[in-house]
C-alpha cells in the first residue's frame, strides 16, 4: 500500500486543510478514510481515491451546488492522482445517495447491474460492477471515518442511523472488510466473522 503522508501537501495546495469537517478538519477525516480503506484491503486506487474523497465536496456535506465544482479543480486533483482515481472522485461527489442503495440492492439480484444517479441532472452515471463496488466500498470507508460521532456533531449519525445497510455492504465484502467493520463499530452492530 502507499504511503497516505504523501500527498498530505498536494491536500495542503488544495485547501483541504482550512474545510472543518466535523470536530476537526476535512484532511483528517480524509486521511482516516483512506486508513479505514486501507485495513479493509481496498485496491490501492480506491483508497487513494478515499484520501481524495472530499475534495468536491458530497450530497451530504460540504457541496450543496455539486454545479460549481470548477474544471480547474478537477484538473489539479488529476495531476495529483491520475484521470482514472480523479473519475471516481468525480462521481462519488455528484452521486445521489438514494441511487447508491438502489444500486447495491440492484446488483445483488443475479445478472444486476448498477444504476448510480447524478444528483445533479437524474441521469445514469455509466457504470460497470466492479467501478460501483468501488464507489460502495468508497462510501463505507467514509462511513467508518465518522465513528465514533462527534460531540456537539450535528450531522447524521449514518453508521448508526443505516446500520442494516451498512452492514449488509461490509458483509457482501468479505472477512477482511467484516474485521475492519468490527473495529470501528463493535457493540449491537458486530457481525459475527463465522457466519460469513
């Protein structure tokens, strides 16, 4: 795996470091992010893509005009961490949330593909499987991120708040990624690794 300190003044140069997030900053829920992605043995891709993650912004936080995120924005990250990372970046900021559940449920039938939406316009954003089970996995390292909530947070508690669906993503992932949820949440949401 890479070395996440790396690119903690390519995060600097972009101004991460002054967006607050929760009780500290965006940086250090990003660099937790990609910690989280990689004890979960994620693809290196994906958890450079968690480093990344915030840098426009999400449905959820940060981005309510997903319109205005400036081309030359999207530029500087891509020099960062290549075209194919800074897509997926791209995508997990426009996604609707609501379409990121309908796909999950989507792809578990058999023969079913996703059907991620852009929040932006409704649209379908292309995907194959594996490029939606990155996004998901994305997600769910970001979700991890936010344990334990905040005191004085004022966001959704979404582990909590989704645990079934979360849980069932851990799950769908496997023994490595069920651990890495055991780690984070523990209590009533433990899953037992032996029924897996």
């Amino acid at each position: 795996m890479f070395d996440a300190e790396t690119y903690r003044s390519d995060l600097v140069r972009l101004g991460m470091h002054k967006v607050a997030h929760q009780d500290g900053t965006l940086v250090e829920h990003m660099f937790r992010a990609c910690a989280i992605l990689q004890d979960m043995k994620a693809k290196e891709s994906v958890c450079l893509a968690g480093l990344f993650h915030g840098s426009y912004g999400t449905e959820g936080l940060h981005n309510d005009d997903p319109d205005s995120i400036p081309e030359s924005k999207r530029v500087a990250v891509r020099e960062i961490v290549g075209p194919e990372v800074e897509q997926v970046i791209f995508t997990f900021s426009v996604m609707s949330y609501q379409s990121l559940g309908k796909s999950f449920r989507r792809i578990m039938r058999p023969g079913g593909t996703p059907e991620l939406k852009d929040r932006r316009t409704g649209e379908e954003i292309p995907l194959d499987r594996e490029q939606y089970l990155d996004i998901l996995r994305l997600k769910l390292g970001d979700v991890l991120a936010h344990m334990p909530p905040q005191v004085g947070h004022t966001l959704v508690d979404l582990p909590t708040e989704y645990a079934g669906f979360w849980k069932m993503a851990a799950e769908y992932f496997g023994l490595d990624t069920i651990k890495t949820w055991n780690k984070f949440t523990g209590g009533e949401l433990w899953i037992d690794p032996e029924e897996n």
